[in-house]
C-alpha cells in the first residue's frame, strides 16, 4: 500500500462524505448540525463527526475538480 493509494482513500471517504443529504439522510438519525451546535455538544465525538460531515459538504466544488484531476492521472498512468 504506496501513499497514493492512502490518498485516494482519503478522498473516496471525502466524496462519501460530501454525498450525504442533510433533510433525507442526517436529520431523521439525528445528526443534523442543528442538533449539535445549539446545545454545546460540539466538543463530544458526535459533533466532531458532524463537523466534518459539514465541513466536506461545504467543499464539494473543489472535490469536484480533484475528482477530474485524479481521473486524469488515473486515465494517463494507468
């Protein structure tokens, strides 16, 4: 297991991540941001998770184009 493949499975956790739907997926299993911030649970390791669910989603167009570049490389090394 080189470092590109620990990468490239860091950022299919990354794309999973940004993939989750907040009102469909999160809010019925109780994992909306919502929930979180307002009572002070930010620090517990639910809200740390949640805080990385939301911080992925907030970067879903740059995952976009760093979907595109590692097609690209993925298409040109083989």
């Amino acid at each position: 297991m080189g470092l590109w493949t620990l990468l490239e499975g860091f950022f299919l956790l990354a794309n999973a991540l940004a993939m989750l739907n907040e009102d469909r997926f999160l809010g019925p299993r109780g994992w909306s941001f919502s929930e979180v911030s307002g009572g002070g649970r930010a620090k517990s390791m639910k809200g740390q998770v949640i805080g990385l669910i939301y911080a992925t989603q907030y970067l879903r167009f740059p995952l976009i184009f760093l979907n595109l570049a590692i097609i690209l490389v993925k298409l040109v090394s083989g």
